[in-house]
C-alpha cells in the first residue's frame, strides 16, 4: 500500500513537471511572495536580502504564531528598518517579534554564533551551487545539516534568489525540510507506517515524529523526488500549500479543492494530489 501511494505522488508530480512547481506552487507560497516583498524593498540587492532571509529561517522554529504571519512580519520590519549593522539589528528584531517569544534566548545565541560569520560572506556567488550553501551552513551552525532550518534556510535562499530575479536550480541532493505540516501529510498519506490511526490524533502525531523519525520521512520524500525528476525541495512547496489547504480545512476535500482553485493552482492531478495527500485524515 505504502509503495503504491508513493509511486501514484511521484507519478502525477512526474506529470505536472518541474516547470509547474516552480510557476504553479512556489510563486503562490507566502513565504516565497514575502520575500519577493523584501527584495523589492531592498532595490533587489541580493546580498542584504540573502543575509537576513536565511538568518529569519535559522530562527524559524517553535513560532508562536502561524508561520506565514512571522515572515510577514519580518518583511514588514527590514522594509521599514534596513539595517546598518547587520548583527546588532536582526537580534533586536529577534527581540521585538512576538513570533520569536518561545526560545528567544537560544534563538539570540544562534544568531551571535552565526551572523559575524554570515556577515562577512559574499552569500550570492552559492546560489550557482545550493549544495555548497548547505554544506557551509551546516558547517556554520556546527549540525548535521538535515535539520529543519538548515534545509529550509538553502529553500529561502533558493527563494531570494528567484523572487530577485535569478535563474537558480536546485540539486537532488538536498532533503525536504521536515516540519509539522510535512509531517502530517506524510502520516496522513500513509507514506510512513504509524502504530496508531489517524485523523484524530494526526498533529499529536506529528509533533512526535518530526524530529524522532526525521530522516525516515526524507528518504521517502527524496524517494518521490527521483521518480517525479523533481528535487525534494521543490517538492516542499507543493506539499506546504497543498498540505496547509488540507490542515487549515479539517481534512474536508471539498473545502481544500475550493481553496486550490481560488489560488489558481487547481486541475485534476492537483485533486487526487489532494485525495491521495489527505489519505487516512480525510473526513468520511
């Protein structure tokens, strides 16, 4: 069942291609339409916008807040804030997000271990190679580089870098940055074998699984990836929207195929996309 399900995703994502995640899923994430924001506000410099995006998403864990209203508010603050000294000022936006309240100590101690390294980096020469970016980050941050914000801070790059106006691909090689939203939906698609049965208890679940069995739900991601020909982290974004329209719904396919036709991104793959995304957590 679990292979079935796997190869029916890679084979409607296979269909759609990559040209489709790139214009039909990446450029109506939030995430990627903020930072298009921010390279706007900063006369597409993409040094500076680099700089800060990819130290917001290594502090992007644990966010009293939906995920979307943090980067908002972080576009809102640079915009209206360009900071002089790089360092000094991401830490008092650190201080003043109500986003970042839970942890804030250790998010300001990542920051002071990691931004004197950042600052001084020209940022935009490893956009021709993400892979190189991954790798210095992990190094930077002294952790394996699977982790979530460390794969999720090369995605934003990846971001900055087409939202400024780049042409910036992205290899094979890097896994799916694994968070609560990737999580449920590759519990409730039934991609990963769980001891309990969703729905009911599919986000308690989640927050179980996400670290514990992190690298289990990036092979079967990265497993989608080389059959679809579409690299995991392209591969985020669909699951990102089409997962949050399931989540934000309660299951409810009707609900989350109305949401995805509003967006723009709706045919009749996207729907069993969504059928087969919902899985075992859809209402009956």
């Amino acid at each position: 069942m679990m292979n079935s399900v796997k190869e029916r995703i890679a084979s409607l994502l296979r269909g759609l291609g990559i040209n489709w995640v790139r214009g039909g899923f990446e450029e109506r994430d939030p995430q990627y339409l903020t930072v298009a924001r921010l390279c706007r506000g900063f006369g597409h410099d993409v040094e500076v916008a680099l700089r800060l995006t990819i130290l917001n998403a290594l502090v992007s864990y644990q966010l009293a807040g939906k995920g979307e209203d943090h980067w908002n508010y972080f576009a809102n603050y640079f915009i209206g804030n360009k900071p002089v000294n790089l360092c000094e000022d991401f830490i008092n936006y650190v201080m003043s997000s109500r986003y970042l309240v839970r942890y804030r100590d250790s998010r300001v101690r990542r920051i002071r271990n990691v931004c004197p390294q950042i600052a001084k980096l020209s940022l935009s020469r490893y956009l021709n190679d993400l892979s190189s970016l991954w790798r210095l980050l992990s190094n930077i941050t002294k952790t394996r580089g699977d982790e979530k914000t460390i794969v999720f801070a090369v995605k934003m790059a990846y971001y900055v870098g087409r939202a400024c106006g780049l042409e910036v691909l992205v290899p094979m090689e890097i896994p799916i940055p694994v968070d609560y939203r990737v999580t449920v939906i590759t519990i409730c698609s039934g991609l990963i074998t769980v001891t309990v049965s969703p729905p009911d208890n599919a986000a308690d679940l989640a927050r179980e699984l996400m670290t514990r069995r992190r690298a289990e739900i990036q092979h079967v991601w990265n497993e989608i990836g080389r059959l679809s020909g579409i690299p995991p982290l392209n591969l985020d974004s669909v699951v990102w929207v089409l997962g949050g329209l399931l989540i934000n719904s309660s299951f409810n396919i009707d609900k989350a195929i109305n949401e995805a036709r509003a967006l723009g991104a709706f045919n009749e793959k996207v729907s069993e996309l969504l059928h087969l995304f919902g899985g075992r957590c859809v209402e009956r």
